[in-house]
C-alpha cells in the first residue's frame, strides 16, 4: 500500500507562543510531512530569528515595525526571509498563496481577523486561538461553510469532542461533557482566595500553558471560553454543554449519545497529542507520547464546578446563553482583569467582579457583524479600565 502522504504547506499565526514551539517541535519530528511558509509572533524577536534559521520561512510578521527593525538586525546576510509588520504582515501570513493549513494560535483577541483573512482565503484552519470563536462564532463558522473550510480543533477538550463524535451521526448527540483540571485552587476555601498571589496562579498542577491562559484556568474562565467555543464549533445548545471537574486531566472530553452511552477521549497532559491530530488528521502521528499508565494512576475523580467559588464560568455560560455582542464583552473584560492581575493592579478575585460589572453596562446587539463585534470588545476594554481605576482608587488594594 503506498503509505506516502501530501506534504503539508503551514502557516503559524504566534509562533513564539507555547502552541506555536509545540507545533515546531512535531514539524521537527516529521520534515517529510510538512513545510513552513510563513510564521508570525508579536515580539519575541530573539526566538522568531532561532525559528527562521531551523525552518526557512518564506515571509514573517511582527507586531510592529520597531521588531521588524529588531529582527532584520539579528539574521545573517545568507538568509532570505520577507519580514512585515502590524495587521497587514499578519494577513499576509494568514493567506499566504503556498499555505494549505493556518494554524492559529496567538493569544487573546489579536487571532480573530487574521483567522478570519486565512478562512476567506480557503485554508484549512488548525484552531489553538479559542477568542477567535467566543468573539465572533457564528460570523467564522458561516464564512468556513462559505468558503468549504474546515476547522480542525487543537485545544485539547474539542480534539477530544471531535475524535469521540468522528463516525456518529449528529442528531444521537445528547451532551458534550469538557472536562476540567479544577486548576491550582479546586480545593482551596473560598474565604483564602483573597491572599492568592501571581504565582500561584500560574502554578497550574497538570498542564504546561502560556500565562493569559494559565490565570484562565485558575479562575475557569477558561472553561468558560471553552464552553462557547464548544457551542460554535459543534453547533451545539449551550444546554447540552456540561463541565465536568476531572483533577488527573486524563479524560480530555467526553461525548454523551441518545442511548445512555458515552464515548471518552483519553491521553496523558500534554498539548502535542491534539496539535499533531489537527495537523494531520485523519491520520495519527507516531509522535511517541507514552499511553498512561492507568494502574499507576489508580483513579480517575470527578465533580461538578462550584459557580460560586468561581463565578467567571458563571458568567462565560451567561453570555453564552445571551448571545450577541455579550461573548466578545466577556472575553475583552476578561483580557484586561488578567492582564491587571499579572501587573499587580488587581486581585485574583477581583477578576470576576470586573468581568460582571462590564457585562452588566453593556448595550447587547443581538445581531452583531464583525464591526459592531470590534467596537463592543473596544467598548469592554475600556469599561473593564475604567471599573478597575475604580477599585484601585477605592482603596481595595491588591494582594
Ligand atoms: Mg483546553
């Protein structure tokens, strides 16, 4: 049988970021496979440069033209790279004429009009950037049916909801159930979570992610994002949406049927398992993570969130509920709590108050295009500042 495949044209929208090295890494293992034409990161110049001299890129984006500058300086003469900066750059990348695949995995909002270009550009799409979906899902999921693309999930909760509804037929679908670590403070009492610091914040127990989303599991915002994301990318009721806490993380999803019956997805941890079957699906990739060692890991545990405790997730499920413009509010105010939290403006658990209080002034449109989608995220990030100058003026200081 002949076992040769297509090789694979790609295109990395953050490459510097923790998704990005992972798909690295595999293109690595494989260079038969797959061949980078293009990657963008926002600053880190240093390692961009690193990623140009191992994988020859044809063209790269910065963030602005002072990294461009930054990164022209640091490569040697004997090395031809087109290199661009801001938006432009970045839609550059994504619909570069070579490239079959985008995988999008920058961080936050910053991934949804350069997702957007590589969709209406007819690349399939390997989807790390969740924000892209919470903010605009019914907009992205109509332009991939307009244009035949397919969005291939990389977070590790829809891999996993993808690979146990693969061969079912929609309409047997009862529940997805997404999994969930807990994060640092599952157990942690409530009444202490005003002492929490950074750094146990960012000290998550099973996986090893970037910041912004490290602080997301924390507070199960993630989970929330995550939630929405489901919604869109399986076109699914929020109702049928389930959060399970499962500590070990071992069960990366799960997908209830009509009958009862219920099909999981399991692996050890670790981000490469879902990036490689995006990057390759339908097949596998010998990618050589080890099978968990069940007998070893004794038990598998479950329990439902605690929406007190954690009240982000609460507000994730109302905006998803909602609808509209609500989502993108969300995940803006979200962006600017964490990013206040990580710069010792705020406190942990002020993070959820922030987000609450932007939803509650916001004007919901029912109906938003991808305009009214921009200026209400704009409208939440200055809200969500404003409402912050106010706590940091009242005298609540952070922790
Ligand atoms: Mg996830």
């Amino acid at each position: 049988m002949d076992r040769t495949c297509p090789i694979k044209h790609l295109s990395i929208l953050g490459s510097t970021g923790s998704i990005g090295k992972n798909v690295l890494q595999i293109v690595a293992m494989f260079p038969d496979r797959f061949i980078v034409e293009a990657l963008a990161a926002k600053s880190d110049v240093e390692l961009l440069a690193k990623q140009i001299r191992q994988f020859r890129p044809k063209l790269v984006s910065l963030f602005d033209e002072s990294y461009a500058n930054q990164l022209k300086k640091r490569l040697p003469k004997d090395i031809s790279v087109q290199i661009l900066f801001g938006e432009e750059g970045y839609q550059a990348v994504a619909t570069h004429s070579r490239v079959d695949m985008v995988v999008s995995s920058m961080v936050g909002s910053a991934g949804l009009l350069p997702t957007l270009a590589a969709i209406q550009a007819g690349k399939e799409i390997a989807l790390a950037n969740k924000e892209t979906l919470v903010m605009a899902g019914e907009i992205i999921m109509q332009e991939a049916k307009k244009y035949n693309v397919r969005i291939l999930p990389v977070d590790s909760e829809h891999s996993a909801v993808f690979q146990c509804i693969s061969g079912q037929r929609k309409s047997d679908v009862a529940k997805i159930l997404l999994t969930a670590s807990g994060g640092p403070f599952l157990h942690r009492p409530r009444n202490t979570f005003d002492s929490i610091q950074i750094k146990d914040a960012l000290n998550h127990p099973n996986w090893e992610m970037g910041k912004k989303i490290t602080i997301d599991s924390a507070t199960l915002m993630n989970k929330g994002l995550e939630v929405i994301e489901a919604k869109h990318l399986f076109d699914i009721s929020e109702q049928q949406i389930e959060v399970v806490i499962h500590p070990q993380s071992i069960i990366h999803s799960m997908v209830a049927f009509q009958d009862g019956s219920v099909i999981a997805q399991l692996g050890i941890p670790d981000m490469k398992g879902a990036i490689s079957y995006a990057l390759s699906w339908p097949e596998r990739l010998p990618i050589n993570q080890p099978v968990p060692d069940f007998a070893a890991i004794g038990r598998l545990d479950f329990e439902r969130p605690d929406l007190e405790k954690f009240p982000c997730l609460a507000h994730a499920f109302n905006s998803c509920r909602i609808g509209g413009t609500l989502p993108a509010v969300l995940n803006a105010a979200n962006e600017i709590a964490v990013q206040a939290f990580l710069d010792q403006k705020l406190a942990f658990i002020q993070i959820p108050d922030v987000i609450g209080q932007t939803m509650n002034c916001h004007q919901i449109d029912k109906q938003p295009n991808l305009s009214d989608i921009k200026e209400a995220d704009q409208w939440a990030r200055h809200q969500a500042y404003e409402i912050i100058t106010n706590i940091q003026n009242s005298g609540e200081n952070p922790v």
